[in-house]
C-alpha cells in the first residue's frame, strides 16, 4: 500500500517532484533503502509522459486518411491558435468545468448607456457594455474572494487568492483569439476601463501587445454579443477558476408586479473549477452580478 511505504527522500528531491507534479510515493528509489534522486523523478516523469502520448496516438489515430475520400488541402494552423491549443487541452482536462447558465435585466443600463454625454462637448458618448460588466465582475470579486484565486498544487489543499483585479479579455483577431488583462479595474472609472479596452484591443489585433499582458488575470469575460447567440459553455483560462461568457442582448417580456413587461436581458453562462467552487457559491455569485449590472446599477458602477 503506498500510504504505508516510508518515502527516503530529501527536502530537495520532494520539491522538485512537486514542481514536475509528480506523486513521489509512486516512485522507485534507486539508491540504497529505495533512497529516491532527482534521477529517479526525472525517470517516472518521462515514462508516465510517454505512456501518456502512446495512448493519445492511438486514441486519435485514423484507420484512413482524409484523402482516400476525395480531394483535399493542407493549411497552416494560425499561429495564435496553435499556441493557445495547449493551453486550452491543459486547461480542460485538468480543471473539472461547470457552467452556470442564467440571465441579466440591464433593461436600466442600456438606457443609461444610450443617453450618454461627454460633460465637456455634449457629444453622444459610445461605451461598450463590457465596461460596464467589467466593473460589475470586479465588484463581485470583491465579495466572492474565492472566484479570484488560483489552484497551484491541489495535493498541498492550498490556493492562492489575489489582492489584485486583472480582467481579462477575450478579442477576436484575424490571427486568433487573444485574451489581454485590464489591470486594477477596481481603481479606475467605466471611461477609463471603455478606453483600455479599446487601446488593448487595437494592440491584440496589430500584434503590439506585450506577451505579459496574457498573464496575471482574476477572471476572464468572453462575449459573443457582437456576433450572436445566448449561452454557451466557455473554457476556463487556467490558471484562474472561472470564466464568464456573455451573449447577446435581446427583448423578452417578464411578467413583473401582475403585468408583463418588455425588458432587455442579458444572457451570461459561468463556467467554474468545481474543485473549489460549488453550485451554490456559483448561482451566488451570478445573483450579485444580475444585481450590479440591474436596477441601481449607476450606484454601485463608480463612472
């Protein structure tokens, strides 16, 4: 039984199995006593990865190529996508998804959005509504400190909650999906946060953004809004524990105080690491940012 097994390991040799997620209960020392090395770690790493691969290729393997069935053409895989597959295979095979589905009344915000004024010219002011979720998401961060963490080593039971509010943001490029952060959004106003957005964006789409600005994120939103569609089931960007994904506003009408009433809804799907968020904490979670993003919202949205 390997609970029972005495591990002769040194202070260094653990660490650095640690760091390779490696199980050094499972491994076979090779020195005396069964005395484990850095050698023997190495050893169980390479052999479980290539056992790892061997299975993957004979999984995925085709008893006929694409070709025996007519014609065809092989293209390069956009560079961008190329590197984030790995990423996003790391990512949901690691992190056990679920995605919460629900819906936002920001019949209110909209309004407020479409009035909007520069106080200097009078000119009408264009402000995306991912300013506004944004803001609304750094402020639930704040009181579901548990969404802005990360899981480092499941084994050691620990997590890493962040002091800092990074949003990421998923842009669409010609080159692929990029998710660039906007930094410290709990410090700075909806202009402001509607002028980063759009600066980064512009960056992703040129390829001039800085590679670090991939990294060192509290959660991410990704929407469709611009394109369509209502829910959907987004992949968490490790290593942060949830993701929210927003679709695109429609009318509905709600039957509210004995009477049905147009409103606009906005639909959002969380997807969460299960391994330390739950259901409840999740539904939670989605009825504080219908509440940020609803009635009041300019209150709680510092403009």
């Amino acid at each position: 039984m390997l609970e029972n097994k005495k591990i002769f390991a040194t202070p260094k040799v653990r660490k650095f199995a640690r760091e390779l997620g490696a199980n050094i209960a499972e491994i076979e020392g090779s020195e005396r006593l069964g005395r484990i090395t850095e050698e023997d770690v190495k050893n169980f790493v390479n052999k479980n990865l290539n056992k790892s691969q061997t299975k993957e290729d004979i999984k995925f393997k085709s008893e006929f190529n694409h070709s025996d069935f007519g014609d065809i053409e092989i293209a390069e895989m956009p560079r961008v996508k190329r590197l984030a597959a790995p990423h996003l295979s790391n990512s949901w095979n690691t992190i056990p998804h679920v995605t919460h589905h629900d819906e936002a009344d920001i019949t209110e915000l909209e309004d407020f959005r479409s009035k909007l004024t520069d106080p200097v010219s009078g000119d009408k002011m264009k402000i995306t509504p991912l300013a506004f979720i944004a803001k609304a998401l750094t402020n639930n961060l704040k009181k579901f400190p548990t969404f802005n963490s990360s899981i480092d080593n499941i084994s050691e039971g620990k997590i890493t909650l962040k002091k800092y509010f990074h949003i990421g943001i998923a842009v669409d490029t010609a080159h692929g999906l990029m998710v660039p952060k906007i930094r410290n959004v709990d410090q700075k106003k909806i202009k402001e946060i509607a002028e980063e957005l759009k600066n980064v964006s512009e960056l992703s789409r040129n390829l001039k953004i800085n590679k670090k600005e991939f990294f060192g994120g509290s959660i991410t939103i990704t929407s469709l809004g611009g394109i369509g569609g209502t829910y959907f089931t987004p992949i968490i960007n490790y290593p942060e524990v949830a993701i929210l994904g927003v679709g695109r506003s429609y009318k509905k009408q709600i039957f509210i105080k004995d009477k049905f009433l147009v409103r606009t809804v906005l639909p959002i799907s969380l997807s969460y690491d299960h391994r330390i968020i739950d259901g409840a904490e999740a539904a939670k979670f989605c009825n504080s940012l219908k509440e940020n993003l609803g009635k009041n919202f300019a209150y709680n949205l510092a403009f």
